[in-house]
C-alpha cells in the first residue's frame, strides 16, 4: 500500500488557531476524516520537493492509523 494516494492538506503560514480551523472544516466536509493527513510547513519542508514531501507525510499517516 505505499503506493496509495493519501488524501493530504499541507498549511503554510497559518497561525495555530487559523490551522485548527481549517482542519476542522475540513474533517468536517468528509465522509472519513481520519483519512485525511495535515502537516504544517516547516523550514526543512519548504526545501523539499513536493513528492517527498507527500511520501513522507503518506507514511507518517499510515503509521499513526495503524494505533
């Protein structure tokens, strides 16, 4: 499955209010929420080519489903 398409809202330059209210909104329009991965930029990320970015954040999500 590491191929799968993970559904994934990257935000940058929100404030942490502004984020929680946008994953909020978000979460809320979906029919599964939890599969759904948000990430907040960061320094490190920004450098980063999208792909990895995306990868990264798949397996990250994954894991943490897992419980």
């Amino acid at each position: 499955m590491e191929n799968e398409i993970v559904k994934t809202v990257i935000l940058h330059g929100f404030s942490s209010q502004e984020a929680l209210a946008v994953m909020r909104a978000v979460k809320a329009a979906s029919a599964d929420p939890g599969a759904i991965a948000f990430a907040m930029s960061t320094p490190n990320s920004v450098e980063m080519k999208l792909g990895d970015v995306l990868a990264d954040l798949a397996e990250e999500h994954r894991h943490f489903r897992k419980g």
